[in-house]
C-alpha cells in the first residue's frame, strides 16, 4: 500500500456507521419488547374470555378493549425484567 495508507473505510464513515447500527439494534429490542407484551396481552385476554365461558366465536373484541391495553402494560413490564434476568445471567 502506498504511503502506508490503510486499506478500507475512513474513520468518520466506520464512526457513523457503528452509530447507525445501534440505532437499528435499539428499534430491534423495542419491536422484540412490544411483541412480548402484545402475546402476552392477547394471552390473557383469551384465559379471561375462555374461563368466563366464551369461544374462538363469540370474543368481541371492543368489551375487551381496556383489559386488552391494561395487560398489555404489564406485559412490557413483564418483557422488560425478562431482558433484565436475561442480561444478567449472560453477564455471570
């Protein structure tokens, strides 16, 4: 290589991308996290439905509205102490 010179990308370009790649790995975990909260709401909601006597047939999904979002909330709680048990016990 002439003058010693490196081969490859430039350090404001590699700096940029490491930037960008955190961002997407960021959108990456809160996509991870609402779909745990949202399988763990319809979860719920479906026992609730099936232990009061209801079927895949007759669920109407507007009475079940409010439950739905107050699961769901738990539910991202639920995902978030998940990565949190997860991260720890990796780091042991």
């Amino acid at each position: 290589m002439p003058g010693g010179q490196r081969q490859g990308f430039n350090f404001p370009v590699r700096a940029q991308a490491g930037r960008q790649l955190q961002g997407v790995t960021g959108l990456l975990r809160q996509v991870v996290q609402l779909s745990g909260a949202s399988t763990y709401a319809i979860y719920k909601v479906f026992i609730q439905h099936f232990e009061s006597g209801g079927t895949f047939l007759d669920l109407d999904p507007s009475k079940v509205k409010s439950y739905f979002s107050e699961q769901f909330t738990k539910g991202k709680a639920v995902a978030a102490d998940l990565k949190k048990d997860e991260t720890a016990s990796t780091a042991n």
